[in-house]
C-alpha cells in the first residue's frame, strides 16, 4: 500500500464521518423545530378528572360560548382530549349531566347562566373546573 493510497483512504473515511455528523445534527436540529403535539398535553391536563368523577356513565362538557375568541381555536381539540383521557366515560357536549367538565376560556367571564343549578366540584392548575348539579 502506498503513502497517497493511505491519504487518499484517510480522507475518504474524514469525509464519510463528517457526512454522518452533518446528517445527524440536521435531524437533531429539525426534530427539535418541530412542534410539539398539543393532544399530548391536552390529555394529561385532563386525567386528574378520573379521580372526581364515576367510574363511568355520561359527563357533561361546556361548549365555548358565543364570542369567546381566546380559547376558540383550542375548544374542539379540548373536547376530544377530555373524551379520549376519560374513557370509558362519555363526554357530551351539552349541560344536563349530574357532573359537568368546564375548560379553561369555555365559560363567560362575568358569570355564565349555563352554570345555574350546578356548584363546583374541583379546579385543576390547568385552568379546568368540574362541577355537579345540584340536584341530579
């Protein structure tokens, strides 16, 4: 084997690692870009309901209001997350239930009339509320 043999294999093996480090930053790089999936979170700030509620039966869930704008966006994924981390229960979304799930930004600030009859149960950190009727 010669000497420019050597360098030229050297050099080829340089280049190859290189390469790979380049390839590996790159995906390191881009996945780390790349936005979180908010259902993930979503799921979680909806688990600790488990805990309140019966082990099955129908909840009730609290659409955004007319002219709610802050959580708009975020509602329908809301109502999915709450449906899928509190399963077997059936999440509606209407009042009516014995126990009804209130989202952070659902209700109307001032007060909302479509929370008479119920009181509330539990508040989480994430901003959720749970109630109940008071007469079931």
């Amino acid at each position: 084997m010669t000497a420019s043999n050597t360098w030229v294999r050297l050099a080829l093996a340089g280049a190859l690692l290189l390469w790979c480090m380049l390839a590996a930053v790159s995906s390191l790089l881009t996945s780390l870009a790349r936005n979180r999936d908010p259902m993930g979170e979503l799921d979680a700030e909806f688990r600790p309901f488990a805990l309140e509620l019966p082990p099955t039966g129908e909840v009730g869930y609290l659409e955004a209001y007319d002219g709610a704008t802050e959580e708009e966006e975020n509602a329908v994924r809301m109502h999915y997350a709450a449906q899928y981390a509190l399963v077997p229960r059936v999440v509606l979304g209407r009042v009516g239930p014995e126990f009804l799930i209130v989202a952070r930004g659902m209700a109307r600030p001032e007060g909302d009339p479509r929370l008479d009859g119920y009181f509330r149960v539990a508040s989480f950190p994430s901003g959720h509320r749970l109630f109940r009727k008071l007469i079931p």
